[in-house]
C-alpha cells in the first residue's frame, strides 16, 4: 500500500513539476528534450537519493573483496571465484540502478508522450544517465576492489594496464545489465511486478553463464544470451587464468603426504635402467666418473676367483691353430713387414731344414722381425719355423726327408714356404696343432704362473658408472642378481622430496594446468575484443527494445 502511495506521489510531483517549468515538449526538438530529461534524473540523483546506489556499490565490493581478494590470481581455483563475484557485482550494480526507473512514472511517461515528446529522446537521456552512473559505480569498485586485496596490477591485453582493462569489462558488464533492467522497466506496469521479474533474471544470469557452475552440453548455447556469460569470460582471460596453480592438486597432494606405499623392484629393473643409455633420467647418474689404479696382477686374480667373472673366464680366447693354418696366414698377409721376410733372398744351394736354420739364426733376420705375430694367439714367424725343427726325431720319415731336400733353385724364404704349404711330405706336419683353443681363464692362468714382470705393474684408469654397467651386463656378470627382488617402503612426502619437493610439485601443477586448459579464457587480444563485442551487442540491443517497448506506452488501458 505504501508503495502505491509513493508511487503516486512521485508521478503526482512530476506533472506538477513540468507544468510548473512551462515543459511544452511538443514544441522542443529531440535534443532539447534530451536536455530537460537528463535534467530531471540528474534532480533525482540529488534529491530523490539515487547516489545511494554509489554507495551500494562500494559497500558490495568491499564485502566481496573481504571475502575473495586476497586469493585472487593466486590460483586457479579461487581466481574464478573472484572473477565470477565480480561479475555478481557489476549484475547487482546495473540491475538496480534502472529496473523502476520507467515504470515507476508509467503514467506521467504516457501523458507526455501524448502531448509531444518523444520516446527516443526520453531512452536516450535514461542510457545518457545509466551511462554516467554506471561508470562511476564501476571506478568506486574498481578502486574498492584493489583497496581490500583484489589484484589488478600489472600489464593488460589492450592496454598498458589491466586496470584499465579490467575496469572497460566491468563497467560493460554493468552498463548491459542497467540496460536489461531498463528494457524491463519499460514493458512492465508496476514497480512491484519489476522486483518480482528481477530476481529470476538474475538467476538466469548467474547460473547459466557456463562459468562457476559447469553447463551441460545441451544447455550451454544458453550462456550466451546471458551478460554474465562474456563478462566472465573476458575478466578471466585478462587475468590469464589457464597460467595459474590448481590449487585442488596441491591440496590433494598435502592430504596425502603421509600416505605409505611399498615399492617393489627386481634387479632386472634396477639393471635394465641403469644400462638404458638413452633414457635422459639416468644419465647423470652413468656419467659419474670413476677412476683409480691397479696392477695387472690384481686384475687377473680378479677374474679368476670372482663368481661374477665366470661367464668371462669360460669365454674362448684363441681357437686350436693348425701348423698349415699358421703357414698360410704367413704367405697370404698383408703385413708389409712379413711380407719383406718374405722377400728376403736365401741364396745358394741349400735345404729346407737349412733354410729355416738361415733364418733364426742369420744376422739378416733381425730378432725384430722373427717374432712379429702372424696369426691369433701372437704366434711369430719364429715360433712357426720353429717347429720344423724342434725334435726332428719324433717327424715322420717323409717329413725329415723333405726337411733335408736341396732346394737350391729357390731364392727367397716366401718360396721356401709356399714349397712345405704344398708339398704332399709335409701333410702329416701341416695338420698337427700349434696352439690349442684357449680360454680367457687358461690364458690368465699361463700368465700368472709365467711370473712375467708385467704383473706388478699399475694400471691407471678412466671410465664412468654407465660403462662398467654395461660391461658387467654384457658379460652376465649381474645375471645372477636379475631375479631378485627389493621392497621400499616410503611416504609419498619422502618420495617427493628426494624428487625435489618445489621443482616435482611445479610439473605436476604445469601439467595439471595443460590438461584443463580452456579455450575460453585464452589470454589473447581477440578473445577479450570479442567478448567486449558480445557485450556492447547487449547493450545496442537492450536500449533499442526498451524504445521499441515504450513506444506501446499509448495502448495501455489503465
């Protein structure tokens, strides 16, 4: 009842007050009536307390600043939060500043317009109005904002600062909502009606703007007929949400720091890593250096009482060599130092026994060159020849008779040789063995027992972690340890800290923000252009249906 009566008065004090003024607007042009009625809501401000809003404004912002902004932009999480009271607040602001600015003064509003004045130029001076309460509302928040721990510092997409950046988005997010809230002051008949609608508009804003509250896919083309929609999203790309920690990961990881696993591994698992030289996790750890010195003595003890050298000490190290196989790898190699043996002329009429004698013993031949190796095993063309004439006693009868056949029309030892490799006498000598196969143990073993000098000395070394790793697992060495097992039982906290606790809870974070990463809120010029567009649409679009609703103001039947 009250409000009628107020109403009333209001509507009353308005004909008195232009029929007072002399207001004959049928004979004013538009912009003269857009003058007298800018006039009159500025009078309103002043003495119909309309600047109260202002204050309204302050004291919402400073409510939700309290509450959210000393977490704003610090994660992801509680950075949406902030971005979507801020829209509630820019909603709240311009819904309330217009929504009973034209159907409280209906009545008078229809008497003019039948006496002369225009409609288009009383909308213009209601947005000329909203224009200049909006943007003030939006400095006094903007600047209570950053007053009670909102963040808005630093560089911003369009320009030199986000404040400035983040102020544009508010005051459109504001100025749409007062030019929704005029549309449906325009077309309602009463102020009652007016607070009944808005409420439900304002829920229709707020949940459906697909940004706090996740939509489902049917129902997400819906937010984008609401204001709330694009100013969500342009405040949370110009604060570049997709950047920032998500909190909820941090979290989770802090609940369960002290949660107990068992780590099972084998030695197939442990070994396999370490000898895996192209994983870049485990490369610092192969190329550890390790260095030192030992005699070869110890070396050779080593492998020959080591279990883990078995497989080693069984390995071949020189397969049985026949005396023909020795002959002929003397006459077909390329070696040019036996190949100048071989050229050595012999001279004279001589046997092949004294030929062999000619060579081991003639100064001609130096020691040098008797002993160098010709085939595997070190075997020298001395000890080769050797053999020809060590225990000629035990030789067959054809082998010492071609051992003392004149060979005078021979000039050189190479036709010495190629005449015992193909002469048939020789057959039975050419197939007994010079060196039996050997393994690397037996070969150690006639090394040690040899007392060889070479023992004591020492032996310095390089190689790294990775390379005696390799070693022992080419060689088996470690497949005794394969099939063993070893449990560890950690928290996940030890494990994240023998990890490194900030650099391990950074990637989890960054990949984290990588997988909810959303197009929406890209930190880009074209995505906040856009969004302003969407909201300037709402604007043009709300102000324009607010005429064309007036327009009817004729046809009411009160």
């Amino acid at each position: 009842m009250s409000n009628n009566s107020t109403d009333n008065t209001i509507n009353n004090d308005n004909i008195a007050n232009n029929t007072e003024a002399g207001f004959n607007a049928s004979h004013k042009g538009v912009i003269s009536q857009i003058g007298v009625f800018f006039g009159k809501f500025a009078r309103g401000f002043i003495y119909k307390n309309d600047w109260l809003m202002i204050v309204m404004a302050v004291v919402i912002a400073a409510l939700v600043g309290f509450a959210l902004g000393g977490s704003f932009r610090v994660n992801r999480e509680m950075t949406l939060a902030g971005a979507f009271a801020v829209v509630c607040v820019c909603l709240w602001n311009g819904s309330f500043n217009s929504i009973q600015a034209i159907c409280k003064e209906r009545d008078v509003v229809k008497r003019e317009h039948r006496s002369g004045v225009k409609i288009i130029a009383y909308i213009l001076a209601h947005m000329l109005y909203q224009f200049i309460i909006c943007l003030v509302q939006t400095i006094v928040t903007i600047i209570t904002f950053d007053i009670v721990g909102f963040d808005f510092s630093g560089e911003g997409i369009i320009s030199r600062w986000l404040y400035l950046d983040i102020g544009i988005t508010m005051f459109l997010i504001t100025y749409a909502a007062d030019m929704l809230s005029l549309f449906i002051s325009s077309f309602v008949k009463s102020t009652t009606t007016a607070m009944v609608i808005m409420p439900f508009v304002l829920v229709f804003q707020l949940v459906l703007s697909g940004g706090l509250f996740p939509l489902p896919s049917v129902v997400q083309p819906v937010s984008y007929l609401t204001i709330s929609g694009p100013g969500y999203k342009a405040i949370s790309s110009q604060v570049d949400v997709n950047s920032l920690p998500y909190k909820s990961v941090t979290d989770m990881l802090d609940m369960i720091n002290d949660v107990e696993f068992n780590l099972t591994l084998t030695g197939s698992d442990v070994i396999d890593f370490i000898a895996d030289a192209n994983n870049e996790s485990n490369k610092q750890l192969r190329d550890i250096p390790i260095s030192g010195g030992v005699t070869v003595r110890e070396v050779t003890d080593a492998i020959l009482t080591e279990d883990a050298f078995a497989d080693l000490r069984s390995k071949t190290l020189v397969n049985r060599i026949t005396i023909g196989q020795a002959l002929d790898a003397l006459a077909n190699t390329s070696n040019p130092t036996v190949a100048a043996i071989r050229s050595q002329s012999i001279g004279g009429s001589i046997t092949v026994r004294d030929a062999f004698n000619y060579v081991l013993n003639d100064n001609a031949f130096s020691g040098e060159l008797r002993d160098v190796p010709v085939v595997d095993g070190g075997v020298s063309i001395g000890q080769i020849l050797n053999v020809f004439l060590s225990n000629s006693s035990q030789m067959p009868e054809e082998v010492n008779n071609a051992l003392n056949q004149n060979i005078s029309y021979y000039t050189n030892l190479g036709e010495v040789i190629d005449f015992v490799r193909t002469n048939d006498a020789f057959a039975t000598l050419r197939n007994q063995t010079l060196i039996n196969k050997t393994t690397v143990g037996e070969g150690l073993k006639i090394l040690k027992n040899s007392g060889a000098d070479i023992l004591d000395s020492e032996v310095d070394y390089n190689t790294t972690f990775g390379e005696i790793a390799d070693y022992l697992s080419r060689n088996g060495a470690l497949d005794q340890y394969r099939g063993q097992t070893f449990t560890f039982k950690a928290t996940l906290g030890e494990l994240i800290d023998k990890m490194g606790r900030e650099e391990t809870l950074k990637k989890i974070e960054v990949t984290a923000n990588q997988g909810l990463y959303d197009a929406k809120y890209e930190h880009s010029t074209t995505n906040v252009l856009f969004n302003w567009l969407h909201l300037f649409i709402f604007i043009v679009v709300f102000s324009i249906a607010s005429g064309i609703s007036l327009m009817f103001v004729d046809k009411d039947k009160r």
